[in-house]
C-alpha cells in the first residue's frame, strides 16, 4: 500500500519534516557541559553545539536520557529531528519503557515554548499516536506510544480523546492488547508504567485511567472482540479491595 493510501502514515511524515524545518540550526548552549567521566568526551560535547551533524545512535541516547544538563530545553531542541525518527523507528533503545523517552521531553517544559515550536512537537506525538493505533504496520506497540506521550505532556485527556476518535477494529485491537498489558498492575492499584516526572501525579493518572477504562474502553473492548476474562479483569477495577478479590473472576494475581 502506498503512502499516499495510508493518512496516519502521511500526516505522520509530515509532521517528521516539520520538525525537521522548526528545529534546523538549533545546538546546545554554548557554556552546556557534563561529565566526561560518566556522560561522555569533550568531542562528543561538542557535537551537540554544532548544528545539524546526525550522532551516533549511543551518543543520541546519553543526549536524551541525561538529566543533569544545564538546559534540558536547547538540548532537546537540538536533537528532536533525529530523535523523533529514531522513537517512530523503535531504535530508541530505554532501559526500561518508552515512559524514559517521554520524561526527557517533560524535562525540556516544550510545551511551555513558543507556539512556533511547541506545535510541531504537539503535531508529532498525536501523529504518531494515531498512527501507532490506525497502521497496521506501526512499528512501536500503541500501548508503549501512549506511555511515551502521556509521560511527554503530563495528561492522558488529548491521548484518550485521540483513541476515542479512532473508532476502527484495529484501534479497538489496540485498546485490547494495551488493556491486556496494563490490567495486572492496574488491579494490584498501581499505574502501568513508572512516572519518570517527578512533577506528574501517579495517582491521579491511575485514576483516570482506570475510569476511562470502565467507561468509554469498557464498550470499545467489547467491540474489539476481547476475551471475556480480560473484560471480567477490567470490570474488576471498579470493585472496592474485597470485593474485587472475592470476585469469581478474580485472575489470582498475587502482589
């Protein structure tokens, strides 16, 4: 199928240039250090304060996953056209979720840039959220881009309203292979995947997760052709502690 066949697919490429366009030119701060003992070489520095020069897969990785630059923001700016294809392509590489990915982009505050900037980068995560749950092909499971953009912005309201929008059976599929990869720590009252932001409420998230869950999901998973014990497990979510493990559909998980 061509591209020209495939929207998501479309929209998603063009969103990859425009971030391309907005970010060309942009380097790290001039005065921007590290640590050469743990982070890297003074060369491998100063490949981040030249424009536009590809890095090397692992210097790409030590550039996003540091937490400790002066300017987060410059540094994000300066590789977010590699580093966005690199995400899109699986190649990110975290060491433990794509949640890693999302909390650098939290570090750099985007979307407190200017609109000129901070829209591409808005346009990217909810182009390549609609194409990880429309495209047959995607190449990063949709549960683990929705983790990446929600750890990204902070919220899971634009990410659920985009999933609600996408009403074909390969979102519904989609809904179901997250529920499936979500319910056990859900159930043992825990967010699926580890808040890397210290300034994002895990709770809170949780919690609309799980409501979102029980009421939009709950139809859509039917829809999607779920099995009736992953429906029975989400249904489980809205019992209070002892009834839920007294329930004959309690899946014995142990915590």
């Amino acid at each position: 199928m061509h591209l020209a066949d495939r929207p998501a697919q479309r929209r998603l490429s063009a969103a990859l240039e425009n971030l391309a366009v907005t970010f060309r030119g942009m380097t790290a701060r001039p005065d921007e250090h590290n640590c050469e003992c743990h982070w890297g070489s003074a060369e491998e520095l100063a490949l981040l304060k030249t424009p536009d020069v590809e890095l090397d897969p692992d210097l790409l990785r030590r550039a996003w996953q540091a937490t400790d630059w002066t300017d987060h923001a410059a540094v994000l700016r300066r590789i977010l056209p590699q580093f966005a294809k690199v995400l899109v392509a699986g190649r990110a590489e975290p060491l433990f979720g794509l949640e890693e990915a999302g909390s650098s982009f939290a570090r750099g505050r985007w979307q407190q840039w200017p609109d000129d900037h901070a829209d591409p980068v808005r346009e990217f995560l909810h182009a390549w959220w609609v194409e990880s749950l429309t495209d047959p092909d995607a190449v990063v499971p949709a549960d683990q881009v929705f983790v990446m953009c929600v750890e990204a912005s902070g919220t899971l309201g634009p990410w659920l309203a985009d999933w609600e929008e996408q009403t074909g059976h390969l979102s519904d599929r989609r809904l179901a292979e997250a529920a499936a990869e979500w319910e056990y720590e859900l159930l043992g009252e825990s967010l699926p995947w580890s808040v890397g932001w210290y300034e994002h409420d895990e709770d809170k998230l949780r919690t609309e997760l799980v409501s979102w869950l029980l009421g939009p999901g709950a139809k859509r998973l039917r829809e999607s052709g779920a099995s009736e014990d992953l429906q029975h497990r989400i249904r489980l979510l809205g019992l209070p502690g002892d009834d839920r493990w007294m329930d004959p559909h309690w899946p014995g998980h142990r915590y």
